[in-house]
C-alpha cells in the first residue's frame, strides 16, 4: 500500500504580523499521525481557518522559541480543553526547552494537571531521529537563528537551541528549514537527497534556497514564513523560474499531496 502524505500550511506569514497571512505552521498528516509544526500567535485560528479539529492533532513540534512560533501554544491547549479532548498530546521540543515550556504554561495557568488529557513531553536532541510512528521519523538540525542572543546567555538562562527538520516518511524525505540564521546552515545538511524542501524566506533568499534544493535533488520547494516586505519578491521570483525544481508560494490554507 502506498502511504499518502498531507502537508496543509495553515500559517505562511513571517514574525510580522499581516491580515493576508497567519505566522508560520503547517500540519503534516502520514501514516495515521496528525503533527502540527510550531504553535505561534494565532495558531487556535489558523487552525480553524484550515478546518483542522483541534482535537485531532496527535502532537505538535517546536522549531524555537520566538512568539510566531509558540505563542499560540498556551492557548491552543485551552481550546483543546474546551473541546473536551480525551486523547494524550505529545509535545516534540529541544531538551534545553522543556522546563521553559513547562513554566511558560503554568504561568499562563495552563496547569497539565488540570487539563482532562495527559501531555507527553518527547524532549529530542539535535541529530538523533526519533520515531513518531511506523514510517515516520524526524532528525532535527540544530541552525544558527538564535545565535545573535549569545550575549544575553550570560545574564539570562536562555536556550539558543532552534531547529531545521528532516521529516522521513515511508522513504519520502521533506526538509524544513524552520527560521535560519543565514544561508550557510542549508550547508549543515548532510542527506543526498531531499524530496520536498520548505524553506522560510525572512532571512534568505529565493535564490540561495533553489540553489540548495537543486543540489538535494529536491523535485518541489516551498516558499513560506514570507513576510510583507519580501513577498512581492518572492512572486515576481516564482513567475520568472521556469523549469525544476517546482516552486510553489504557500498560502494559508495550501495542501500538498505527497
Ligand atoms: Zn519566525
């Protein structure tokens, strides 16, 4: 049987808030397991937008921690709890993250104990895959995003861990860059090929990321985490590309069949 996979981008927009896009998520759908990636600002009406129950999301991964990543995060829970979820959640994140996320939630009075359904907490390291289910694995990547914050390590605990992903599923290989640094963390990458490459588009170019692609043999790119600023370019960029790889520019609500 052939395993069809689902990507819906409920959320394309970048850090900058605009009406046209919600911050940056998507939803991955394979081998039975529903995976929402990053929880920002807004993520409970993403969701909504794109028709995706709350209830049916078995767990959610963290690339970092940025509030367009995991703001909505606090508030998506609640509405699970609204929407009298039963089934345990699975939280994906960076073990130097956890104890964060855990006082984050109690601080906004989401108290795990007082949710009607259990979280799993899965705390990953960098380059080590975990399984989420049969024929479904992801290695994260550790890039350089946060790396501009070093200087504030020494007054603050603070975790700099920001993560690309390398989602495997039944032998198809999808990249995601999460948010990057600059374009020598695409360099990090030491697979041969990847299938479909999703890259933000904030903080590199249109043509550094095709590049890339091309050189993992990447049949399909997407550009998403498209801020206001840089979308004209990013369509004008797409309108003149002609050949492979394809490149398509997410909307919220686009679904990608695998
Ligand atoms: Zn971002």
């Amino acid at each position: 049987m052939i395993e069809i996979t689902r990507i819906t981008f409920t959320g394309t927009g970048s850090g900058k808030a605009a009406l046209n896009r919600f911050h940056s998520s998507f939803v991955i759908d394979h081998s039975g397991f529903r995976l929402l990636v990053d929880a920002g600002d807004s993520v409970s009406r993403a969701l909504l937008k794109s028709e995706i129950d709350f209830n049916s999301i078995d767990g959610i991964i963290l690339s970092h921690f940025h509030p367009d990543h995991i703001c909505g995060l606090p508030s998506l829970l609640i509405q699970m709890k609204m929407s009298k979820r039963k089934t345990p959640l699975k939280i994906f994140l960076h073990n130097t993250l956890f104890e964060d996320l855990r006082r984050l939630l109690v601080k906004t009075y989401v108290i795990p104990d007082r949710l009607n359904f259990d979280l799993e907490f899965i705390k990953y390291e960098f380059e080590s895959e975990f399984i989420i289910q049969d024929d479904f694995m992801i290695r994260a990547i550790q890039n350089s995003h946060l790396d501009k914050y070093e200087y504030f390590v020494k007054s603050e605990k603070i975790s700099l861990a920001s993560s690309s992903f390398i989602f495997s599923l039944s032998g198809k290989k999808i990249f995601y860059t999460g948010d990057l640094g600059d374009e020598n963390d695409l360099n990090l990458l030491d697979e041969v090929k990847i299938d479909v490459f999703i890259s933000e588009t904030t903080h590199i170019e249109p043509g550094q990321i095709v590049k890339t692609a091309e050189d993992y043999k990447s049949k399909t790119v997407v550009f998403t985490h498209i801020s206001p600023e840089i979308e004209p370019q990013v369509i004008e960029f797409v309108q003149n590309h002609t050949g492979k790889p394809a490149i398509l520019t997410a909307f919220d609500g686009m679904e990608l069949v695998l």
